[in-house]
C-alpha cells in the first residue's frame, strides 16, 4: 500500500463532547417533553457495573465504575441503559468523518474525544475563531444524534454539546476545551500559553491516581504551581514522567496532531472456473468477497463508505455497480446489502467470468472502535441486536407491551435466593 | 431500563406444611416429603428488620425438588426454587 507523507499539525483544535455513550444513547432512547431523569450506561465489559453517570445521577451519589446494586441504593429512580458501542462508533465515526471534511489531519483518541490538525487552514478559513466555527459548523451539520432530552442535560441540540479548543499543541488545545462552555470555544493564541496553564488545575494533565495524591500531598494545585518548581526537583521525584508533565504545565512541549493516511482502495476477486449466471450464485459470491475484503489488515480501525462491484462477462461485456453507505460500517450484511439489490434490479447481461469488489472510500473509526467492532464478532453482535430490536418492537407494537424481560445481578452476593437476581422490562 | 420495574426472581411462595414430630415438615400441599437433603439456617439483616429463617432441602412426592424455609419469627412456611 503507498501511504500519503506523514499527516501532522503543531495547531491544534480539541473537539470534545463529555459523556458521548450516554448521550447517543439518551438521543437515540429521548421522548420529547418527558421530565429529565437520572441515567447511567452499563458497563459493554462488566454489565453489572456503571461506564458513564448522567449529572443528575452524580448529584445523588451515582459515580462511574459502582455495581447497579450500589447504584439503585443510592438511586432509586436511575434509568440504566444497555450499551452499544458499535452505534457509538457509528456516530463518533460521523464526526471524525466531519471534522475530516475541515482538516486531512484528524487524531481520535477516545470516544467523544479528537484533534484536528490546522496549520495551513488560515489561508482557507483565516483566523483561528474562523477555524473553529467552520468546525462547529460542520459538526452541526453532520446529523451527528447526540441530543438529550430525556436523561437530563444542559444541552438540547448536538452542536451546543460540543466543546472546542484550540491552541499550539493538543495539550493547551485540551485544556482550551475543558474550560469552554458547552457549545462554545476557546482559543489561546500563540505566546499565552503559560499565562493560560499557570491557573488551570492539575487535574488536567494525564496523572495516574498515584502521581495526583503526590503532587496534592507535596501542596500543589495548579499547573502554575507545578511550573514554578525546578524541572531537576520534578524530575528527581517522579522520573521521566514527572518530566514530561513540569513541560506540560510549563507550556514547553507542544505535541502535535497526527493525522492517519486514509488506506488505498482495497479490492478482492474471484475468478470463476466456468462462467456464472446464477443470482444466487453471484450473490453469495458477493458476500464472500466483502468478508474478505472486510479481513484485510488495512481495514482495521477504518469503516467502509463507498463499495463497488465489478464483473468481467462472456465476450468482453462487464458489469458495474456502486454504492455509498450512509452510515459508514464494517458490517459485512450492511455493506453486501446495496449490492445485491443493484444486483437484483439490474443484473449482469451475461454470465460473470470474474469478480470484484473494491472499498474505495472510508470513514475513520477510533482506538474503540477497533476494540469493539473489530469486525466479524462485533458484526454478529450489532445483527443479533438488530434482529432483537425489530422482534421485540414488533411484540410491543402487537400487544402494547414488550413481555420481554432480562435478568441482572442485583446482589449476587446474598444469601437470601430472593435478593440475587431480578427482571427488569428489556426495551431495546 | 427503569430500577421501579425491578422484579425480584424466585421469591418464596407461602405454603401450608404438615409438621411431624421432630418439628420438620411431612406433608407440603397436601404431598408427602420423600426425603430430607441439607439443612441450614441464616441469620441476617439485623440492622433492619432481623431475619431468622431455617432451610430445609426437600424431595416431594413425585420427585419434585423444592427447599422450604421456616420463618423462625412468625412460624410461617415458604417454598422456593432450589
């Protein structure tokens, strides 16, 4: 594969949209007009502990990583949500897919969480607030569904949940978006970076729990404070990290965005023994051909946006269809399902000698992403949950009620049966 | 999900019991005891409301399995899924 020359930006503007699961899940689950209520996602690895707390949950004791048992107890009117982390994907992979349509330089670094690259963008955009508008534009204009009217929320439409820095660097751009307001920017322009760390808390680093208890035990607070020490003592002290963080909070390292190479297009073929006319046959062929398509290493971590299929016929003729995913996937049915209809309304004129089907255009995913949909089991996994979903909403659709129900530890440690396990209305 | 639509799984169902002489049951709904497994006893919950039940694994006629608990406060009888 030739690769693109390396894709990186000393400018750097952090897009950032805390608690990005729960509020793709509150938009995908919210019913306008209903009162705001407390939530939390389950973890997608331990289903009996909490990933991600609302703000209304937190108020009442709620915190990331408790058992849903310990969770009820201390609120009884917690709404817990099932995660998906492939439909996180889907729409993180909207926004990176956005972003890329303002800078070829994007980093994602977590759900919720990317850098776009901006050097040169001046000439395009001008100054850096025209930058970030442009971002932010182009983010609303994503149809990116992470509105929240339900699970409680400050905000009510998808742009004013996004925050935006931008500074030299990922780490002041970081900061920049952590003391924004939902919905709005803040730039720090070149030269005040030190001026801008020096009150920020140290909290915004990237500390171990250990390191933070040290250097709160040692009296300091603020990145200022940090600065202030000689780099030797920080050093003496805390290693080779403690390094890297006095040049962090000093404003003195400014680590760059480093953007991914899109891959080139990826084809796999099959060459036929005899000629086939079969649909079924060549529908099945076509299956075949995007799994194996879908395995090629230089497809991890990126979706599928655009898939052709090609045919070579008898006597010369060929055949071509294409098709552009709406949403991005790595699904193999999702991404074989546009082809086999065109293949269906307007098939080859003849019988197919040899066959091709070529990814050529994709939507970037993240470290998650890789994690959770890594192909082949993750897609199961999002077609069973499909294939649920549909079930069961046509059961409540037939008798107004779901009657499905799904089993959770509550305390799985008691001794009394009764206590261990309940059923709660499963609602996909 | 909502927690206010938590429904507890196998809860004891009350029963009526037929006690023999050593104080275990030999008649449950009107079915004989077959045979008698483990026996035990839990203490528990005394910060609230205490709970003092005693169990008794049991084999009904017929052969169903069924493990019968004693609330040792009230006297009453409960059956439960093993």
């Amino acid at each position: 594969m030739t690769r693109t020359p390396h894709l990186a930006s000393a400018s750097a503007a952090c897009c950032w949209i805390p608690l990005f699961a729960l509020r793709c899940e509150a938009a995908r689950r919210s019913e306008p007009g209903s009162p705001p209520q407390p939530g939390a996602l389950l973890s997608p690895e331990d289903p009996r502990r909490l990933w991600q707390v609302s703000p209304l949950a937190r108020h009442a004791g709620v915190k990331p990583g408790m058992t849903v048992s310990q969770a009820i107890g201390l609120c009884a009117a917690l709404k817990l949500y099932e995660p998906d982390p492939v439909h996180y994907d889907e729409q993180f992979a909207r926004l990176l897919a956005a972003l890329a349509h303002v800078s070829p330089v994007v980093e994602p670094t977590e759900l919720g969480l990317a850098y776009v690259g901006t050097d040169g963008l001046e000439g395009l955009y001008g100054a850096p607030q025209r930058i970030v508008e442009a971002i932010q534009l182009r983010i609303a204009e994503c149809g990116l569904r992470i509105g929240n009217s339900r699970v409680e929320s400050a905000i009510h439409n998808p742009q004013s949940a996004i925050r935006v820095g931008w500074g030299r660097g990922k780490f002041v751009s970081w900061v920049a978006a952590t003391r924004a307001r939902p919905g709005e920017a803040v730039i720090v322009h070149p030269g005040v970076e030190g001026k801008f760390l020096f009150f920020q808390p140290l909290a915004v680093l990237p500390l171990d729990p250990d390191t933070h208890r040290r250097l709160r035990q040692l009296g300091l607070k603020t990145l200022g404070h940090l600065a202030a020490l000689p780099e030797d003592a920080i050093v003496s002290q805390f290693g080779r990290t403690g390094r890297r963080l006095w040049r962090l909070a000093a404003g003195l390292t400014a680590e760059p965005v480093i953007g991914r190479p899109t891959p080139e297009p990826i084809t796999a073929t099959l060459t036929f023994f005899s000629p086939v006319a079969e649909r079924e046959m060549l529908a099945h062929a076509l299956d075949q051909l995007v799994a194996r398509a879908l395995r090629d290493p230089r497809r991890s971590g990126w979706r599928v946006q655009v898939v052709r299929a090609r045919a070579e016929l008898e006597h010369g003729a060929s055949w071509l269809v294409e098709a552009t995913l709406k949403d991005p996937t790595a699904d193999r049915e999702r991404v074989a399902a546009p082809l086999k209809t065109r293949l269906e309304q307007a098939p080859p004129v003849g019988a197919v000698e040899r066959l091709a089907v070529e990814f050529t255009a994709f939507a970037p995913g993240t470290a998650e992403l890789q994690l959770f949909a890594r192909d082949a089991s993750a897609a199961a996994r999002a077609g069973r949950r499909r294939a649920l979903t549909s079930v069961a909403q046509e059961i409540k659709l037939r008798l107004k009620r779901s009657y499905l129900y799904h089993v959770i530890e509550v305390q799985p440690w008691s001794r009394l049966p009764e206590r261990r396990y309940a059923l709660i209305d499963y609602e996909p | 999900m909502k927690t206010d639509r938590l429904r507890a799984i196998n809860t004891p169902r009350r029963v009526e019991v037929e006690l023999g002489a050593a104080g275990l049951p030999v008649m449950v709904e009107r079915r004989a005891v077959e045979s008698m497994g483990e026996i035990w006893r839990i203490d528990d919950e005394w910060w609230r409301a205490p709970i003092h039940r005693r169990y008794v694994e049991t084999i009904l006629e017929g052969g169903k399995h069924v493990v019968l608990i004693e609330d040792l406060t009230t006297g009453e009888w409960w059956v439960q899924k093993p």
